[in-house]
C-alpha cells in the first residue's frame, strides 16, 4: 500500500536568490539543505540560481561567460552531491535539475 502523506517544504530558507547569488552562497544554501535533512526539518527543498541564465541572456549562449557560468554550476552541484554523500544522504535523496528554457544564438536581428 503506498502511503500519500504531505512533505516537509521549508517555508522559509535564508534568501540566497536574486541577482547577487554567486556560487559562495549557493553553496552556502546547499549546506543548509544538506543539515535541514540531516536534522529531519524538511523533505523537500528548492534552490534556484539565475547566473547561468542572466549570462546567456547578457552575453549569448555562445558566450565564454556563459560557458564559465555553466562550468561553475557543474561544480557546485558536484559540491553538493559530495555533501550529501558525505552525510550519508546521497542513496535517499533526488537531485532534479530543471530549466525555464533554452537558448540559441539568433543571428538575425529582431
């Protein structure tokens, strides 16, 4: 029988989203997901980090800012894949990565 019970979202985590997020804070907000559940405070947490998307939009997708970008975020995920391994959580926990779009380079003025 499957049991359908309501998750434990936090309602409220330290803002780390806007326009000043860097990876520092990123990862600073991977390390409080990490100890939230470690400490059973939630189930559920989402993190959202506009670098990679405020890069292409600045620069192009094409970009090596952009390229930078991504290369950082690699990094930080791997950050915190390692967090969650390093407390013994990696086995019980779903890592979904998801975009709002994608991009292409347009040559063609519009």
């Amino acid at each position: 029988m499957v049991s359908l019970s309501r998750p434990r979202i936090a309602r409220h985590i330290p803002t780390y989203n806007g326009y000043h997020d860097t990876p520092d804070t990123l990862e600073a907000a991977f390390v409080d997901v990490v100890e939230s559940f470690e400490n059973d405070t939630f189930e559920v947490a989402f993190v959202y980090y506009p670098r990679v998307d405020n890069m292409g939009h600045k620069f192009g997708p094409d970009a090596p800012e952009t390229f930078d970008e991504v290369k950082t975020i690699d990094g930080v995920i791997k950050f915190f894949l390692d967090e969650l391994d390093n407390h013994d959580l990696a086995s019980s926990t779903n890592l979904v990565v998801v975009s709002d779009h994608g991009m292409s380079s347009n040559k063609d003025k519009v």
